[in-house]
C-alpha cells in the first residue's frame, strides 16, 4: 500500500531553462553574463518557491 505521500517536483529543468533563456536575451541585450545570472537567479527563486509549496505536503 502507499503512504499517501506524492513525489516530489523537480526543478532542475526550469533553472536550465532560465539560465539558457537569460543567457540568449542578455546576448541580443549585448549583456550575457547579465542575462544568464538574472536567468540563474529567477530560476532558483522559483525553484525555492517549489520547495517551500512542497515541503508541507
């Protein structure tokens, strides 16, 4: 029988996708390393939103 306990979200795949979307801006931007550090940070931000939502259940 299960325990009633869901599996965790993961959120490697959006911090990736933000670091390379932040990246690819901040290129046209002519800023990339702006871009994939804001990426980065949004990433993480939500990352740690998942966690924090998760972390009750």
């Amino acid at each position: 029988m299960t325990t009633g306990k869901k599996n965790p979200t993961g959120a490697g795949a959006i911090i990736a996708f933000l670091i390379l979307g932040g990246a690819i801006v901040g290129g046209f931007m002519g800023q990339p390393s702006i871009g994939l550090l804001a990426g980065a940070g949004i990433g993480v931000a939500i990352a740690l939103l998942l966690w924090l939502r998760e972390r009750d259940k």
